[in-house]
C-alpha cells in the first residue's frame, strides 16, 4: 500500500511517518476505563458496607429485616417507615417484643420500648452504653458542647438544671 500526495508517497502505509495507526490498547491501558472501573468497585463497596448483615453479638436484640409492605430486606422496612412509623412499630412490638433492631439505610434503630426495656439504658454507664454516640444526631438541635454533646460531668449540670425547670 502506497499512500500518495504524502511526502514519503513510495513509502509503505505501516512505514509512513504522517499517517497514525491507532496503538491497540489492552483492557486496562486506557484512562477512561480505569476511571470507570474504579468508580464501580468504589461503588459496589460502599453498597455492601450499607446492606451488610451485621450481627451484634449473642446478646443483641433481634434484627428486622422482613415487612408485609415489601420482600425485599431493608427496602421493604424503609417503605413501611415512611408510609406509616407507628404502625411499623407496632407490628415490630408484637413480633419481636419490646426491644428490637431496624436496618435504615447505613445506621440500625434499635428500638426500646417500656420502662423496663429504657431502665437499662438510662442507668448504664458510659463505659457500657455511651448515650454521647446514640444522641449525636440531637447536636445539630442543641448545638456543641451542649446536652448530649458536653463531657459527662457538663452534661450532669445541664440535666440537673433542665430537671430544676421542669420542677416549677
């Protein structure tokens, strides 16, 4: 194959200094592919890190994962929380009783309901139940360092302060 009007028309086409031949590219070599796949690993991990099953332990409370509204795990429980809280978990009390766990999205609610299933978790300590982490989502409500955000010993002098307004 000749390639005329070129400078170095007598030159074969494989030889020719002004024509390109595309380099063939393995399945990794090329930018946009990386970038595609990486996305995608990146995006099946971040899937299987919201989904997981996660067991607490021998002594955890019993996990959720089933709704009449939906088969599917974990978008079925979604569903029936949104369209109606309360009669989720009023189904979820008479299955489970008072103390149970729901997967939302990346976070388990654990639910306690009762004075007796709360007594356990207003009278253990930090050291066994921190209140600091189940409350976090409160901080934008009260702000830093204030309630559940304080160190334990502010957070005693704002409760006993509290309970002092609530008395009159």
């Amino acid at each position: 194959f000749y390639v005329r009007g070129t400078k170095n028309h007598f030159l074969p086409k494989t030889q020719n200094p002004h024509i390109k031949t595309p380099k063939k590219l393995m399945l990794g070599e090329a930018p946009w592919f990386t970038a595609i796949a990486l996305q995608g690993a990146v995006a099946l991990f971040v899937a299987w890190l919201i989904i997981r099953p996660r067991k607490g332990g021998p002594n955890a409370p019993p996990m959720v994962l089933s709704s009449p509204v939906s088969k599917i795990p974990y978008i079925g429980m979604a569903i029936e929380f949104g369209k109606s809280p309360v009669k989720m978990v009023r189904r979820c009390f008479d299955t489970y009783g008072p103390v149970f766990t729901v997967p939302m999205a990346h976070k388990r609610l654990t639910f306690l309901i009762g004075p007796e299933a709360q007594e356990i978790f207003f009278k253990a300590s930090d050291d066994v139940l921190s209140q600091n982490e189940v409350y976090d989502f409160m901080k934008p409500v009260f702000g830093a360092d204030v309630v559940y955000d304080a160190t334990k010993k502010n957070r005693q002098t704002q409760f006993q302060s509290m309970a002092n307004g609530l008395r009159t």
